[in-house]
C-alpha cells in the first residue's frame, strides 16, 4: 500500500468527500484506512468492570475507509503516489505531480 499511517490524505468519495485528515491506522490485508475525524460512527459501549458508568454508553469513533477512497494531499491537492530508488539503493515514495519526496 502507498499510504502509511501519519500521511495527510484527502477523501475522494463517499459521505466526507473532501475532508483531510491525518492517517491514525493502517489495514494492507484488508486495504482499509482509519482517517482522524473522517467517516465517524456511534457504537454503543456495554458497561463492565473497567467501564463503570460515565464510559459505557455511546462512544463516537472513526470506522476504516478503502484505501482506493484517500490519496495523499500535496498543497491542498490529491496527488497519486510513486517509487523511486535513489543512487544509495533507498526506495522513496514520490508524488507524481510535482516528483518531490514524501
């Protein structure tokens, strides 16, 4: 996957089309995403031992998007990812519009 957790990326489709966002985890066996702030969901918390009261309930969090939803964000701009092998063998991430390192 081209995307890793820490990237700054944009949604392209979906409910929160447009909204940026930092990666906070990273799914490549299932190609998912989780975005901060993006695609949020209510879950309804069962309260136990450790969960006594004020944290049971309701708890809104970010559910994972496909990958093929986000690209990375470069001046505001999505921007498709590449590779580059420099001269001292290192495989970097480039951004296709520009060819600057990510």
């Amino acid at each position: 996957m081209k995307i890793r957790k820490g990237d700054e990326v944009i949604v392209l489709a979906g409910k929160d089309k447009g909204a940026t966002g930092k990666v906070l985890r990273v799914y490549p066996a299932r190609e998912r995403v989780v975005v901060e702030g993006v695609n949020l969901i209510t879950k309804n918390i069962k309260a136990d031992q450790q969960r006594a009261g004020r944290d049971s309930g309701r708890v809104t969090m970010e559910a994972p998007l496909h990958v093929s939803n986000v690209a990375i964000v470069e001046d505001g701009k999505p921007v498709r990812v590449g590779y580059r092998i420099n001269e001292d063998g290192t495989k970097v991430r480039i951004s296709r519009r520009s060819g600057k390192e990510i």
